[in-house]
C-alpha cells in the first residue's frame, strides 16, 4: 500500500493538522516559487488601472467593511 493511501487512513483530525503542517511549510518557501505569467499579468493590469483610475481603489477601511459584509 501506498504512503497516500495510508494517510488518506487517518482520522480527519490527524488529516487536517497534517494539511495544516504542510500548509505551513509551503507558506514558508513560498518565495521558491515563480509568479505565474496570469498573476504577473493581472498584478500589473491592476497597478495600471489604479494609477490611471486612482478614485477606482478602496481604502484599507473600506475594504474590510466590504470583506466583513460579505461574511454575512
């Protein structure tokens, strides 16, 4: 049997703390990674539309009410 199939075996809490540990060490490498060329190009398509449109972004408090509300 496989080392996958194995851990796919666990309990779920043991399955989530193992999600959580991986999460965590990809979180601290992820600057091995590269910037995918869709994200480079939306990042920089944002940054143009906000210095040609600067009334067009939010602000810091702005953005939180917004992402509180759709919480619910």
């Amino acid at each position: 049997m496989t080392a996958l199939a194995e851990l796919i075996k666990l309990p779920l809490a043991e399955r989530l703390q193992l999600v959580e540990y991986l999460w965590d060490s990809i979180a601290e490498e992820h600057h091995a990674l590269p910037d995918s060329p869709e994200l480079v190009a939306e990042i920089r398509a944002r940054s143009a539309n906000l210095k040609a449109n600067p009334s067009s972004g939010l602000s810091w408090d702005e953005m939180e009410t917004r992402i509180s509300s759709q919480r619910g």
